[in-house]
C-alpha cells in the first residue's frame, strides 16, 4: 500500500516501495497538449524490477510497469513527458508509455547490465550504457538499434545528449570521458 505522509522537512513522503528505490526523476514536460499536470509526474525504478509512476500531488502510485527480470539502475522521461525508458541489470532497456503504462520495446543487445539511459532533445533517440563498455543509440519509433558506441575499456555508467541532440557524452569507469558527435558518431575526443 502507498501512503502520503507529511512532516516538517517534507512535504509529501512517497511510500510503499516493496524493495530499495534505485532512481527516481521528474518529469520535466510544460506541455499541457498530452495530459494537464503532466509536470507533476514521478518515475521511480525499484531493486524488485518495477518501474513506478507517481502522482505528486496526491502521492500515489498511478501505474506499476513491468517486464524487466532483474533490478532497474535507471529510469527517464523523454522531453514531453509522453514516454518513459528504463535500464535494468537484466541486460534490457525498455520504452513505455506514460499515458497507458504499455511497453513499446524491449531493447535488447548489451551483453551486460544497463546503467543509464537517456532520451535525445527531440525525443527520437535513446541511448543506453552497459557494462559491456559500449553505448547503444536507439531509433525510438521502431526500438531499433542505429549504432554501438566502442572505446571504452570499462564499464559505462553515464551517458548524455548535449542541448540540440547533436553530440554525445560517456562516463566510465576506465576514468575517461568520450565526445561523440552525432552525425557520424565517431569519437572525437576523450
């Protein structure tokens, strides 16, 4: 069961996570066109395999997605709030929809666990990172995979658009940062 709570240094506490809570974000959509109060929506991914949506002004859980068989490390909306994309240890990366909580694609190619995913500006685009020292760089429309980023010589625990979705930045555990530039998507710099 979720329970709103509230105290002196919170406003609103979110309860009834069945495990640890790995990631949770905002969704960061103004756009009234797809549902009003869209910016007041949380998704949380949880150690139990579960992506949550939550509504913040009640502090309930509208949704529970699933699919993944193993922990989530990462979940994000994309720019207009309308999709949600998970990363989890089970190696896959999957798309929703905020809207009806259905699954548009199962991603999968890593050979390890995905850590982070991120949608591009437009909202086109995703990319996730892996454990197998690669970045993946997927056509949201069709869940098809467009490219595999290799340089790394470690795991991947980051990875970013940059502001117009023309370049792309990856975090390793190797210590090392990579610069790709989306037109080509070669490596320009590390």
């Amino acid at each position: 069961m979720v329970t709103m709570a509230k105290s002196a240094a919170h406003n609103l506490i979110l309860q009834g996570f069945v495990i640890l809570n790995n990631n949770i974000t905002f969704s960061r959509s103004k756009s009234l066109l797809i549902r009003p109060a869209l910016q007041d929506l949380v998704v949380s991914g949880s150690i139990d395999s579960t992506v949550k949506i939550w509504d913040v002004e009640s502090g309930k859980c509208l949704n529970t997605l699933e699919g993944h068989e193993d922990e989530i490390l990462d979940v994000c909306f994309n720019a207009t709030g309308s999709l949600i994309a998970s990363a989890s240890a089970d190696g896959s990366c999957r798309i929703y929809s905020t809207h009806t909580g259905q699954q548009k694609f199962c991603l999968q190619g890593h050979d390890g666990e995905v850590s982070k995913v991120a949608f591009n500006p437009q909202g086109t685009l995703l990319i996730s990172a892996s454990s197998d020292k690669t970045v993946r760089v997927w056509e949201v429309e069709t869940g098809k995979c467009l490219n595999v980023l290799k340089g790394h010589t470690d795991e991947i625990f980051s990875c970013a658009f940059n502001y117009d979705g023309s370049i792309i930045i990856t975090g390793s555990k190797d210590n090392t940062c990579r610069i790709w530039k989306r037109d080509d998507e070669e490596e320009t710099k590390s």
